[in-house]
C-alpha cells in the first residue's frame, strides 16, 4: 500500500498545493501589482496582495466531538487603486457624446490644423 506523502502547511509548501497552481496564482497578483506600480510611480496609493485561507472544520462521523480533518480553501486577491484619467470636457449630444480631440480638457478651444488640413 502507497504511503500518503504529509507536508506541514507553509509558505514554501504552496508550491506542493494543486500542482503548483496556488504558488502561480500568488505570482500572476504580484506580476500584476508590481506592472501597477512601475505604470503608475506617482500613484502613492497602495496596492494590495491577499492570500486567504478559510478552515472548516469536518467532525468525526461517530463521535462529533472529534475534529477528524478541516477542509481548507485559499483564495488570493489584488488591488490596485482605481484608474481616473484627466477631466476630460464633453458636451451631451444625442448620439451620445462630444469631445475636443486635440484639446480634450478645453470643449470651446480652436483645432490646431485648420479645417481638413490634419497633416
């Protein structure tokens, strides 16, 4: 009979969890928040990585004051704070809306090329 192969739960021992799967999880937020942090330098907000673990506990069958094992479910979350762009001037038109191209932040400001010269 195969002998079942115990680990202690750690941080070093997430790799060994669903085929590596976890540790990978963990990597794509940091991949993700670090990518965040070299896009937005003067974002001074800050960006979070969680890694949660949730037990419950599974009661021995014959006796329920036994803990026979815990189910264990791990979830990992980022947050990167929320992209605002420029105020951008846009007038209500009934196609929806209207902006300056060349000038979004000023509706009434003149294009720089005159009209149908755009070279």
């Amino acid at each position: 009979m195969a002998r079942i192969q115990e680990r202690d739960l750690t941080f070093d021992s997430l790799e060994d969890l669903s085929d590596g799967r976890i540790a990978m999880l963990l990597k794509r937020h940091f991949t993700q928040v670090s990518g965040d942090c070299m896009n937005r330098p003067n974002d001074k907000s800050k960006r979070k990585v969680i890694l949660e673990f949730s037990f419950t506990p599974v009661p021995d069958h014959d006796d329920l004051s036994v803990c026979e094992r815990v189910d264990c479910e791990i979830e990992c979350k980022s947050k990167v704070p929320v992209y605002r762009s420029k105020i951008i001037q846009m007038r209500p038109h009934r196609s929806g809306f209207i902006f300056n191209q060349d000038f979004p932040d000023d509706l009434n400001q003149p294009s720089l090329y005159p009209e149908g010269d755009e070279t």
